[in-house]
C-alpha cells in the first residue's frame, strides 16, 4: 500500500491547496486516473473498475475531484497561449513593473531591474509580460517583489489549486472536462452538500468544480439510455439546423452569440446538455 502510495503521490499531485486526501483516496484517485489514460490510450480493456470502500462517505465525489483536478491541469496546459515575442534590451511590464530584458531562454526570461539584475521569469509566467516604450524607467526590485507576492495571494481559487507555488492565473471558464457521478437514488442531494459545505481557501467546492459544467450528479443512466440511438442522433442534427435557421431570425446579437456556442459545443462534443437533452426527447 505505502509503495503504490508513493507512486502516485509522485506522478499526481493529489491535493486541493491544504486540504489532503486520505491515503485510501489518494490510492483510488491514483488507480483511476492510470486506468483513465489506459483506456484513451488503448492499452487496457475496456470494461468497468470496481472500488469497494469501507464506507463510503462521499468517497465517489471525492475520487471524482482528485480525478477532474489532474483533468483541469491538463485543461489549463492544452489552452495556454504562446505570449509575445520578446527579445534582448527590450522593456517590459511585470506585475505593473518595469524591467528590461538581459537575456532568453527557451524556458526562461531573464530580467533586470533598477537595482538588480538576472532575474527569472518562468515559461509559465511569460503571459504576464508586456512591452513598453523603450523610455520608460526601470523600477525596484522590491517593488516588483512586493507585487508579485500580492498578485500571487489574491489569485483565484483554480489557480491556488492547480499552481500553487506559481504566480499563473487559470481562466476557470476554459477548464472544460467532465466527470459524471452516477449517485444512486437520493444520494444527489447528499453529494450537493458536501460541495457547498466543503471550503477550500474559503470557498465552497461546488464553485471550483461546477456542477452541470464539470461535475454531472445523476441518480441513474436513464438520460443516456439513447446514447448510441441513430435516432437520436438524427434529432440532434435536426435541432443543431434548427438552431442554425433560429439565428438567421433573430436580430440580438447576445442572443445569436449564445445559440451558436451551443452549436459549437455540440458539434465538438456529439452531445448535449442534460437539460436540452431531457426539453429535445421529452
């Protein structure tokens, strides 16, 4: 148990800020994201894994959290975007700073302020990097330190989770994967509480891992019963038409913007939301 403890300790980062898993979680957590990336990989057959837990208190929601906080970093990495080009003796703004560039690596900018020089600026901090005109004067480097400690405490609570120990802000709106929890009959309510009642950095779970957007609580399968239905699918490139025609009758704009994210969204996922699914095949 400790070696496969340790296994997965080192390979996933299995904590929410302060809040630690129990080893039996961390070990599920760990199990489950391996088999995760075997299956989308082809190298394991596919049929189900089966955990038995003492008790269970919650022990779905939590393998889920473990598992979408591993999902949310690679959300965060696959949507980055490259930063400016920037090159030597350029002056640059950092954390409402002034600095200028000595010297680039591939993973590494190198800044000098006022008072001191080779400075690091991390590949994952680079789109906190702006230009400015080549007059501006360079600023302390306590002040720049002072910010950056600021900047760093009050980033939002995604960001604390997935880079604790760097200053990079996530965009919670583009973290997109999913884990559907198949609760049981009156267990919904259960697992709800326990993300509106759990706090991590004083905010509650059920706002870090949305429900509907990232988590799916469902008391059975009966929504996906149709799910491989040619049928169904027909439906839904009807209603994907039917939504193209819509926005070539409506004249607000926020209302035509909204329709065609969703056919975004439909046509990249083959699937709709619970909510449309359950209006569509009522």
């Amino acid at each position: 148990m400790n070696e496969l403890l340790n296994i997965v300790r080192k390979k996933y980062f299995l904590k929410l800020g302060d809040y630690r898993f129990s080893p039996i979680m961390d070990a599920s957590a760990g199990i489950s994201l391996e088999y995760c990336k075997k299956l989308s990989n082809d190298k394991c057959k596919k049929s189900p894994l089966f955990f038995c837990f003492p008790e269970k208190k919650g022990a779905s929601l939590w393998t889920s959290i473990a598992i979408l906080r591993e999902y949310f970093y690679e959300d965060a990495i696959k949507n980055e975007v490259e930063g400016i080009e920037l090159k030597r003796n350029d002056k640059v703004k950092i954390f409402n700073c002034i600095a200028q560039i000595e010297r680039i690596t591939k993973e590494i900018v190198y800044l000098k302020f006022r008072d001191q020089g080779g400075i690091p600026i991390k590949q994952n901090l680079r789109s906190q990097i702006s230009k400015v005109p080549a007059q501006r004067s360079l600023s302390l480097k306590n002040r720049f330190s002072v910010n950056y400690k600021e900047a760093k405490t009050g980033r939002n609570t995604i960001s604390k989770i997935l880079v604790p120990d760097d200053l990079i802000t996530i965009n919670q709106n583009n973290l997109d994967s999913k884990v559907l929890i198949v609760t049981g009959r009156g267990n919904v309510q259960i697992l709800r509480d326990l993300l509106n009642n759990t706090e991590i950095y004083n905010e509650p779970l059920s706002k870090i891992f949305i429900e509907k957007k990232n988590l799916i609580l469902t008391p059975d399968l009966k929504a996906y019963k149709d799910l491989f239905n040619n049928d169904r699918k027909n439906k839904i490139i009807e209603f994907i038409e039917s939504l193209k025609k819509l926005t070539k009758l409506i004249d607000l704009e926020e209302a035509k913007s909204k329709i065609n994210e969703i056919i975004k969204r439909m046509l990249v996922e083959d699937t709709i939301s619970l909510e449309l699914d359950s209006w569509i095949f009522r």
